[in-house]
C-alpha cells in the first residue's frame, strides 16, 4: 500500500536532517570580517559553488534547501555582528 501522508513525512524527516546537518556544517565555515577585506570567504564561496549548481540542474530540492539555509546563517552572523558592536 502507498500511503501519500507516510511518504511526505518521510520525506519532511529526510529534509530537515538534511537542514540540521547543513547548517551545523555552515557554521564551521569562516567568513571574512564585516567592513574589511580580511578573512576568509569560505561561506560566500559555497554560495557561489550552489548557485553554479543550481544554473546546472535547476529545480533540485537539495539546492534550493541549501540556498535557504546559507542566507538564514548569513542573517544570524549579521545579527551577531550587530549585538556585538552595539555593546561597545
């Protein structure tokens, strides 16, 4: 039996490990210091590795989750960034 409801929490299972997983990934990944040039660039590089691949097979889950959760960690460094500047 194929059961629709079984497959989509499945498949919402599959996707938020895969969420979990990247985005612990992320954050191991250096990004240059705001407002200068030094640094690394590692972040913004995996932005652009995605977006190549995404030109190359459009529509695919995976990049699109990808996208999303590169932008959420830009948004959460940002945040960081600016506590830690108002504090001072």
């Amino acid at each position: 039996m194929d059961d629709p409801e079984l497959s989509v929490n499945i498949f919402s299972e599959i996707e938020d490990d895969f969420r979990e997983r990247y985005c612990i990934y992320l954050r191991t990944m250096k990004q240059r210091i705001y407002d200068t040039y030094l640094g690394f660039n590692e972040l913004e590089d995996e932005r652009k590795m995605v977006n190549q691949q995404v030109i190359r097979t459009p529509g695919r889950r995976g990049e699109i989750i990808k996208n999303e959760e590169i932008d959420k960690e830009f948004s959460r460094r940002y945040i960081e960034y600016k506590k830690s500047t108002e504090l001072f």
